[in-house]
C-alpha cells in the first residue's frame, strides 16, 4: 500500500454516471427490480432470525442497501442484512437489547469509516481463508440451529442461546413436534431447492413464500383441523409507515461495553463486504476501491440505527443476483431499494399471512449455502496450521459467540504465521569462502576469500521479533576460544527490521565491540539503513561499516583481520 498516494474518496456513482446511457439505465432497472424481488424474503427471515420484526429487516434493506450502492466503491454490490449477522445480532440484543444493538451497529459504522480513511481495505483481504470459512462454517450451523423451533413446530419459548444447551432443550421436547408445520416446512423447502431446477432466474424463497402463504391460507380458510403459525399471530399487524429518526443514549460506559460486538461486526462487515466485492471484480472486470466501499458500509451501519435497523454489509446471493440480471452500475442496487421501498409501502399486510415454517425453510437454505462444506472438506487436504485454524474458529463461533471466535482465530493465524515465517528463515555462517550470488537465479558465480579471523552471517528473510531471539543465539554459539575478530552480517534478504531486531543488533554490537569484534554490516536496502540510522546504529558501529554489497564488506572485513 502506498500511503503517501492521495485518497480517492469518490463513490464508484459518481464516476460511473459520467458515460451514462439509456440502455445501461433500462439494464439497470430490470436487474434492480429483480435483485429487489429477490431480497425481500432474505430481509423478512434474517430480521426475524436476528430477534427483531419483519419491519426492521426491510427497513434494513431500503436504506442500507441504498447507500451501500450510492457511497460504496464497488458498481455492483448490493448491500443490506445477510446471515452472517444473525448470531451477533441476536445474542447482542439478548444482552443489552434493542438500544445496546443501535449504539453497537453505529459504532461498528463509525470503525469501518476509520478503516477506510486509513486505508485499511487492501489489508481486510488478507484475513487468512480458513478463518473465513471457519466462522463462516459455524454461523451456518447456528443459523440452522436457531431454526429448528419454527421449523418443526415446537413451540418452545426461553430457548438457551448457548448452541449445546438449545439442542438439549430440542432433543428432549421432539414429542412436541407439530406434523403440519413440519410439513408446511418440508413443503417449503422442496419448492426452494427444486425451482433452480426449472429456471435458474426465478427466486425459490420468493416462489415458495408466495405458494406456500396462499395454500395455508386457503387451507386455514377451508379447514378446522390446519394451524400454522404465521408472522402476524408472532408480530402482530407489520407498520407500513416509515419510521421516523431517533437518538439514542451513548456514554463512555456503554462504548466500553459494547466495543467488542462493535467490533466484531465491524470486521464481519468489511470481510464480508470486501468478500463479495472481489467475486463480482472477478466477473465484470471492474475494479473495487476498497476503502471507499468501507466508507460506504460504514456510512451505511452509522445511519440504519437511527431508523432501528440492523447491520448492514455486501451481500454475496444478492450482488450475484444483480450481475447475472445485466446489472453494471450502482444504479441497479438504488433501483432494488426503491422496489423493496414500494413493497414496504403497499405491501407489508400481506406479509403477515407468511408461515413461519416457511421462513425456516428458506433460512435453512441459506445456512446450508452460507456452510460450503465442500471447501471445508478441501481445507483438510491443506498443511495442519490451517486445518487448526478452520476448526478452532469453527468450535468458538458455535459453542461460545462470534466475537471470541474472530478474535482468537485471528490470534492463532498470526501465530501460526509467526512461526512458519521463523521455521523457513534461515541464519546461514560462512568462512573461508563465499559464493556472492548463491541464492540467486545469476548463472555466474563470483567466488570472495574470506580472511582468518573473518565470520559472514547471513539473514534469509524479515529480521523482526520473531528471528530477534534465533539471531541471538546463533551470534552467542560462537562466543568462545575461537572467537572471530569481525563479523559480517549480510542482510541483502531482509526486507524490513523491527524495533525488537535493532535492539537486539544493537545489544551485539556493544558486546562485541567490548570483545575487540569488529561489526560490518552488508547488503543493507536503502529502506532498512534509514532504520539503522534512526536508531543510531549507524553512529555505533561507524557509517563505513554499513555497506551495500557483500563484496565491500569482505575487503574491509579482511584487511582488519589482516592488520
């Protein structure tokens, strides 16, 4: 990353709209009120799924998914609640309720803003995969796990948040399974895997929610022996007024306590948005400014709370909907907010005749989307570092909370990391002679004598915390009767040194100079001798001892073990 290049700050919209056309619009509209038809019932059932009303899902959706499209730095990204959010949500709300969730998702806003600004985007990408799929992997376990009641029609209420406890409570109470919610279930879900079948365009959540509402309308209209709970015996008649902006109480004490959700959705966000804005660059070709489309999920995370919305982040189905429907420009996704818009408005009573079964089924299918156990089962082919870090990630999300599980799955891959990076650097010694260009794809070999007295230490790789301690001891294992009177430390291979490796450098210097061993160092790149030289390094040893070939560095070296 260069951070000295001035920031693009501009929404892909604004450059997008210069060259603008009537067919690109009529393109645009089509692929827009498709993706709006699409994200509707993922808005109801992720709202329901995350405890909040089916109103907040689309309300969500409407201004999320509009200024993800009209601040964002992707053309194509369609932002609003994904599934990947449910368990924080819930579990967020569960603690500190409705208020506690708005302060957190604002705050998580006001994080993915600052990563922008400091152009963190490039970096988010770097997440290693396995952590990815491992809470990926799990959020899709929970996800089915917390569908479970709806789905078989239990009827249980005060269900255990905690994953072991609630499949207890599951298992101990399948005599109360309802048959026909079970099978208002079954025949949910049978329509959403087979309508790809028949037409890969159409919405099976949409065909199901639509055919299955009216049967069990009907059938409650027709029969006395069919019940099915819907979302209005649940939520009672859905509000189809936009709700007006509210505040809420913020103080340090309530920062302090919600920082760490506030952060874990920040970074599920940016992951996840960042995610989905690489699949779509990989299809349309177009070029994603990361930091501007994490300004624009946080502007969009800052502004939901005050309507009482949920998080908001690019959602993978939904942007892939919109590409594979001739959507190309940020206008497609503004169009997919009016629709849902003009759906919320004229529309939202018949929402309360939906099965809640229904909506099981399709969360059901999401979870089993969202868990890509094939790349799970591909990961376990891969070194046993990323098989640990996948189940790890994997075992906290579902047993303890998402939180946890991103932070220490982020501590084990750097550590992991660490260490790989320290097994593959090597501390080479060398005297008598020197092959200069050993290690390089140079077919002629130059040959230096090294003198009597002379010993070459070679860094093949990042000296930095991790390499600090190893250096010193390869230096100490030579302290004895056969001391050298100058050591050369060739350092062509070192990219960067950190504070831990100039103190360490700079303590063997001293000693070694207090033994009569002179101290050379060669091959220093122009960015590390301006390290060495903000830490003095330089003035230690003597500005002549820092040299930028090996071969300077044996003259000098041997005609002091000479003199």
């Amino acid at each position: 990353m260069n951070f000295n290049a001035a920031l693009d700050l501009r929404p892909k919209l604004w450059s997008m709209l210069s060259d603008y056309s009537m067919s690109r619009l009529r393109e645009d509209v089509i692929a827009g009120i498709v993706v709006g038809i699409v994200a509707l019932p993922l808005a109801i059932a992720f709202g329901i799924a995350s405890g909040v009303s089916p109103t907040i899902g689309l309300i969500t959706a409407i201004i999320g998914g509009f200024m993800v499209s009209f601040f964002g730095g992707n053309s194509v990204q369609i932002g609003g609640p994904t599934g990947a959010f449910i368990i924080i949500v819930y579990n967020i709300i569960a603690q500190f309720g409705l208020a506690g969730l708005a302060v957190a998702t604002a705050m998580a806003g006001v994080i993915l803003i600052i990563m922008g600004l400091f152009r963190l985007g490039t970096v988010i990408k770097f997440i290693p995969y396995p952590i990815v799929v491992g809470f990926t992997a799990g959020i899709a376990l929970t996800i089915f796990s917390t569908q479970i009641n709806d789905f078989l029609g239990l009827g249980l209420r005060d269900i255990p948040g905690q994953f072991i406890p609630k499949w207890g409570m599951f298992l101990t109470n399948l005599n109360l399974i309802d048959w026909t919610t079970f099978v208002t279930g079954l025949i949910s879900l049978a329509i959403i895997i087979a309508t790809p079948r028949i037409s890969k365009k159409l919405p099976g959540a949409l065909i199901a929610i639509i055919l299955v509402t009216l049967g069990s309308y009907l059938m409650q209209q027709h029969t006395d022996w069919y019940a099915v709970e819907t979302i209005g015996d649940r939520f009672g008649d859905m509000a189809t007024d936009l709700p007006m902006p509210h505040g809420f109480t913020l103080n340090m004490a309530t920062i302090n306590m919600l920082l760490p959700s506030a952060f874990t959705i920040a970074m599920l966000g940016a992951i996840e948005s960042l995610l989905s804005a690489t699949v779509a660059d990989g299809i349309t070709g177009s070029r994603t400014n990361s930091n501007t489309e994490l300004i624009g999920q946080g502007l969009a995370n800052l502004t939901v709370p005050f309507f009482g919305g949920i998080p908001v982040t690019g959602a993978i189905a939904r942007t892939m909907t919109n590409i594979t429907n001739g959507g190309r420009t940020p206008v497609a996704g503004i169009v997919h907010a009016l629709v849902l818009l003009l759906i919320f408005l004229f529309f939202m009573p018949l929402i309360n005749y939906v099965p809640m079964a229904c909506l099981a089924a399709v969360l059901i299918v999401v979870a089993y989307n969202m868990s890509g156990w094939r790349t799970v089962i591909g990961i376990f082919h891969s070194p046993k570092s990323d098989i640990s870090v996948l189940m790890v990630t994997f075992l906290l999300t579902v047993i303890f909370d998402l939180t946890i599980a991103i932070e220490i799955g982020l501590l084990l891959a750097v550590v992991l990391f660490l260490r790989r990076v320290m097994e593959n650097t090597q501390i080479r010694e060398y005297s008598g002679q020197l092959d200069v260009n050993e290690g390089n794809d140079s077919p002629v070999h130059e040959v230096l004598d090294i003198a009597h007295g002379v010993s070459v230490y070679e860094i093949d790789g990042p000296f930095f915390f991790g390499i600090a301690t190893k250096f010193d001891e390869t230096m100490r294992s030579t302290i004895g009767n056969d001391k050298p009177k100058v050591r050369i430390i060739r350092m062509r291979k070192v990219a960067f040194v950190d504070a831990t490796a100039l103190h360490n450098l700079e303590i063997l210097i001293k000693s070694s100079q207090k033994e009569g061993i002179h101290v050379v160092l060669s091959g220093v790149r122009p960015n590390v001798r301006e390290s060495l030289e903000h830490a003095g390094i330089d003035r230690l040893i003597g500005a002549d001892h820092i040299c930028d070939h090996i071969t300077k560095a044996v003259v000098m070296a041997n005609a002091i073990a000479r003199a």
